[in-house]
C-alpha cells in the first residue's frame, strides 16, 4: 500500500470518527398531566397531546468534523388546553439526556352555548362574595349567536355570570357556579338558566 492510499484512509477514520462522535442529541419528552387535550408547538412542530399521554421528539443539537460542538439547545413549547392557559416557555434541551416538561391544569373553563334566540354580545364575571363585574371576558369583537359555543376559562373559585344579548342589551345573571382547577363545566344557556351542581360521587 502506498504512503498516499494510507494517508488517504487515515483521512476518511478521522472524517468517520468526527461525523459519527460529534453528532449532539437529546430527547424531549412533553407528557400531558391536564385533564383536556393540549395544542399546541413544539420547537416549530405541531402538536396534539390527549390527557395522560405524551409526545416525545429527538432534538438535533448540532455537529462538527472532530470538533465538539454546543452540548445543549433551547427549545420553546408553546400553545394551551381547555384548562391550561396560553403559554410559551423555553426548555433547555442536553446532548445524551431526557428532558421531560409536563404541562398541568392552571385554569377551570365554561363550555358555553348559546341556546337562546337572540346573540350573546358579553359574557363578564364577579367572584360571589362581590359587587364588582369584570370586563367583557369575550375576544374583542366575538359574539355568541344562537346555537354556536365558545369557551371560557375561568380561574378556581365561585363565580357568578352576566349575560348581555341583543338588540337592546338586556342582562341576565347566572349566580353561584363553583369550579376548580381543572374542571369543565357545561352551560346551555338561555335566560330561564339556573345553575345546579351536578351530584357527587356520594349522592349517586
């Protein structure tokens, strides 16, 4: 064998050992632990997660000809559940290491439709123990026609609900709708509406 062919194969080992030693990887687990379905992104990608389950993806950290590259690598999470408010968080992601960020309940929510005739323009909320309404917890410019739905989320506690439907503004006020972190609760409103809680595990 000549000196150039075993220089030559010396080159294509340190070539081979740089490609194959200095690839960066990591493993990013999301696991759901809310009780609704997460939507979502993940580093730019799509994603929908059903409760109890988990997405898991391999994240390219990056790679050089027998230089060691960066060990680790931002990645953003963002979207939301029917009980998980909107965020966006980054998570650092370790070359040889499993990171797993969990996404939990944060938040209750009202699946509201509108069974009445005439189009809910707002929807405002008060704790039970107040006098002061909040604002208008509908998207600026969104309304409720008849027979169309929309989610509201609403944080821990006991809430009562004012409804303002055309053409002249008339209110009703839904009182006393107790709701915990994580729960969803279902209204089909009109204006004879009255809350009831639904029985315990006890009372069935």
């Amino acid at each position: 064998m000549t000196k150039f062919s075993i220089r030559a194969l010396i080159v294509l080992a340190i070539c081979a050992a740089g490609l194959s030693g200095c690839s960066q990887e990591g493993t990013l687990v999301i696991h759901n632990s809310a009780s609704t379905e997460f939507n979502g992104f993940v580093d730019g990608t799509q994603v929908t997660i059903d409760p109890s389950h988990s997405y898991e993806a391999t994240v390219y950290i990056g790679k050089s000809l027998a230089v060691i590259g960066p060990d680790h690598v931002p990645v953003v999470v963002e979207g939301s559940a029917t009980t998980k408010r909107p965020f966006s968080e980054e998570v650092t992601i370790k070359s040889g290491e499993t990171t797993t960020f969990q996404i939990a309940d944060d938040t209750g929510a009202l699946i509201f439709t509108n069974i009445h005739l005439r189009t809910v323009t707002a929807v405002a909320t008060r704790a039970c123990d107040s006098l002061a309404w909040g604002s208008n917890l509908l998207e600026a410019g969104r309304i409720i026609p008849p027979g169309s739905t929309r989610t509201i989320q609403l944080g821990a506690g006991c809430w009562d609900l004012k409804v303002t439907f055309d053409p002249d503004e008339l209110i009703d006020i839904v009182s006393d709708i107790p709701i915990e972190t994580g729960q969803v609760i279902e209204i089909a409103w009109d204006t004879t509406f009255v809350y009831t809680p639904p029985p315990t595990a006890a009372a069935r």
